[in-house]
C-alpha cells in the first residue's frame, strides 16, 4: 500500500456531499444537453427522464448500501473488485475516470458555448482553456474549501431553476414577458407541434442516451465517503435526497420550458433557458441565466475533477494505478491527479479547435457508455455482495436497496438495455465503439501490467 486512508481528510458535511452531488449531475446535461433530448423525442422526453430517474434512483440505493458498510476512497471500484473480481474493479475505476474526463469536455465545451452568447467574435476554445486552468486550481485546495465553492455554486443554479419555473408558471398562468405576437403558451404545447409522441417510439428511445447522460456524476456519492465526516448518517441522507430532487429539477423544468416555447423551437441557439426567456423578451434574465449555467458548467467540471482524482487515488491505494496518484499535498488533496485531469482536458481545447459543431453529442455519447457501464458495475457488485452474505448480515444492513431483489435485477436490464440504444441509432454507434475499444484495452492494460506483478487490490473491510 502507498499510503493510508487517512492522508485524506474528513472535511465534508452532509450540505457538502449533498450539492457536491447536484453539481455534478445538474449542468451541462439539463443547461444545454436538454436540448437535445427535446429534438429527439419531443414532449415525451419527460418520460425518458421519469425511467431514467428511477433506474439511476436504484443505482444510488445500491451504492449507498455498499458505501455505509464500507466507505472507502476508490469507493465502488473496490467494490466491484471485492465482490466480482479484480478485474471488474480495475475496469471500473479506470472506466469512472474516463467518464469524469469525457463529462469534462461536455462541461467545458458547454461553457465556450454560453461565453459565445456574450463574446460571439472570440473563439470557443480560449475559453475551454482558460476554465481548465481556474478548475485545475480550485482543486488544489483542501477538501473542506472544495466543498464550500462547491456548495455555493451549486446553490446558486438550485435557485435559479427554481426561480425559473415559479416563473414559467407566472408565464403561463398570466403571460408575464410575453412579446406582442408571441404564440400561446400552456399545457397545448405538450400535444401540438406533432404530437406528444411526434418522433413515435423511436424518438423516444433515442433520447435515452442523452438523457441517460444528463443524470451522469451523481455516483461521486459513492466518492466523497471516504471524507464524509460521519459517512454511515451522511451518505443515507444524500442518496434519499438527490435523486428524488434532480428528478423533480429535471421532469418540473423541462415541463415549463416546452409550456412555455413550441418545443421544436427549443435549443435552436444555445442553452433553452437563455433562448426561451431571451425570445420572451425578457434581455435582462437572459443575461442572468447565462450567467447561472456558466456557474452550473463550473460546479460540475468542479465536481468531475474531484471525483475523477478521488478515484486515482483509491485505485493508487490498491495498486491498480500508478503510484504516484496517491501522494497527498500538506492540504490532504491528491494533486497529481489534478494535474493528469487538467491535462486531459486539454483534448477538449483541441476538439473545440477542430470540430465545434459537433463535439457535443459525439462526447455525451461516450460519457453515456462509461457511465452506463459505471451504473452497471455498482448493482452488479451491490448483487454479488448480497449472494455473499447469510440472512443475518443482509438484515444487519443499516441502509438497504429498496424492492430487493426485483429493484437491482430492473435496473440491470435498463442499463443492458441503453448499450442496445447506443448500437442501434446511427448517431450513438461511434460511441458503442469507442467504449468497446477502452474496456478491451483496460483488460490488456490489467494483464499486461497487474496481472503478471500479482499487484491484486485487497478487499475493503467491514467497518464495526
């Protein structure tokens, strides 16, 4: 082992884990990748989110079980490799980094595209550079500061959303901003334009992936208990929270915005909430909201990095990565992987270089595979984790998955279910390809490096 848990320090609070947690799930994907899901599958986008949400509700139930008996730095890579192998833990871990980079570049390819609505002459990518460099730094002060800004930012877009939908309903119900000429707003605009449906199934189906996306980050949970300060009262609380609230986030403010707007017209120029309400005629709260989403693109590449260089360190700490990924600076943060993760992100500079118009749905889908496989491995291990417990222990739990064993096993066939999507459409395959390509390239990397040096993770023990 190269060092010990306790080189990290416990500096977060329940209010920390619990908007650590918003602020990686609440962003790009709802701020801009929303968008993108209306196109596909219209108003019944809100019936993506709504399976969705409980898929990845079970996911988070799953892995707070795991996490309250064992909260541990590489958190559900060791899991998976305790209670499936070592080998589904190596994938795991490296493949929940892999994701946190690719949400990254979806991250700060979306805030090129909000700074553009202010500064449309100045190229994209001078922006993704110079927010790589203020994350980089952020991340390289203690956990309990990370923690605050984190909660902060988080706070101030939780507001905003609110604020936006007591507004849209203000809209709505009174026609509050309306320019003269404006088409009607209202419950009619969930059926005209083609339908509730106006994609068919299909349209729906297709969604998925993007949706899917939206809700990705949420497991940093999982991550921040190993300096949670009581993780077996804080990390209950935090999954029976968020989920139930970005779902609520989601499902509620994407209802008011095709209310509010016909939703083929939604996305059309950036983020929907600055396109709505800039067409509304409301100047001023558009420039409000791009400030908001900025703060929200922020707060989660703000989270991504933490959770991507939490999880280097843990599996640093088992020998499944190098060693140097578990060196703490004198403040207890693992700063070699912040300097690996702003270096990755460096690809998305170059990406916004090449090709700006495309980069978006091309990196929400791969992030979809990683984080899909992600979900995946938690319920998986969540599973074999109780197939190896005796009936005593199972009812010793201090915080059980709901609707077990028929919760998990649904759940699983969901997550099956979205690599079908992403091989099906056309659009998606490029990145059904791509996460193929890095699992088979992690099971060479696992026998070519871990395999032969007997370099095998040790399992997490019970806590008393």
């Amino acid at each position: 082992m190269t060092t010990s848990h306790s080189s990290l320090q416990r500096g977060l609070s329940a209010r920390h884990i619990r908007f650590i947690a918003l602020g990686s799930a609440i962003g790009t994907g709802l701020f801009y990748g929303s968008a993108s899901a209306i196109q596909m599958a219209g108003p019944s986008v809100l019936l993506a989110y709504l399976v969705a949400g409980v898929a990845v509700y079970m996911v988070m139930r799953a892995l707070g079980e795991m996490a309250v008996r064992n909260p541990t730095p590489g958190a559900f890579a060791e899991y998976a490799s305790t209670y499936i192998g070592p080998l589904a833990g190596f994938i795991t871990g490296w493949t929940y980094a892999f994701e946190m980079v690719i949400v990254c570049l979806a991250d700060v390819t979306a805030f090129g595209i909000y700074m553009g609505f202010w500064f449309p002459d100045v190229p994209r990518w001078i922006w993704v550079l110079s927010i790589i460099c203020f994350i980089g730094a952020l991340n390289l002060c203690t956990v309990k500061v990370f923690g605050e800004l984190e909660f902060w930012l988080s706070l101030i877009k939780v507001g905003a959303i609110v604020a936006m939908i007591l507004g849209g309903f203000g809209i709505m119900l009174y026609g509050f901003g309306l320019e003269t000429g404006h088409a009607g707003t209202g419950l009619e605009n969930l059926w005209q334009h083609g339908g509730f449906m106006p994609h068919g199934f299909g349209g729906l189906v297709a969604s998925l992936a993007v949706v899917v996306f939206a809700f990705g980050g949420i497991e940093i949970i999982g991550v921040t208990a190993a300096e949670a300060r009581d993780p077996q009262k804080v990390i209950p609380r935090a999954v029976n929270a968020v989920p139930v609230r970005i779902l609520l986030f989601y499902v509620l403010t994407l209802f008011v915005l095709m209310a509010i707007f016909p939703w083929p017209q939604i996305g059309t120029q950036g983020s929907p909430f600055v396109q709505i309400f800039d067409g509304l005629g409301i100047g001023s709260a558009a420039m409000i909201l791009n400030l908001v989403v900025i703060s929200a693109a922020v707060s989660a590449i703000n989270s991504d990095v933490f959770g991507a260089g939490r999880m280097l360190y843990g599996l640093a700490l088992q020998d499944q990565a190098p060693s140097g990924f578990a060196r703490v600076s004198r403040h207890g943060v693992p700063w070699l992987t912040v300097v690996v993760m702003a270096g990755a992100l460096l690809i998305g500079v170059v990406l916004n270089y090449l090709i700006p118009e495309r980069v978006f749905l091309l990196i929400a889908s791969i992030a979809t595979f990683a984080t899909v496989w992600v979900w995946l491995m938690i319920l998986v291990s969540q599973v074999a984790m109780r197939r190896r417990m005796s009936p005593a222990e199972q009812q010793a739990l201090a915080f059980k998955v709901p609707f077990w064993p028929v919760g998990p096993v649904l759940a699983i066939a969901f997550m099956l279910f979205i690599f079908a999507v992403l091989g099906w459409f056309p659009k998606t395959q490029m990145a059904l390809l791509v996460g193929l390509v890095w699992i088979a390239l992690l099971v060479l990397a696992y026998w070519l490096w871990v395999r032969p040096s007997g370099r095998e993770p040790e399992p997490v023990a019970e806590l008393p």
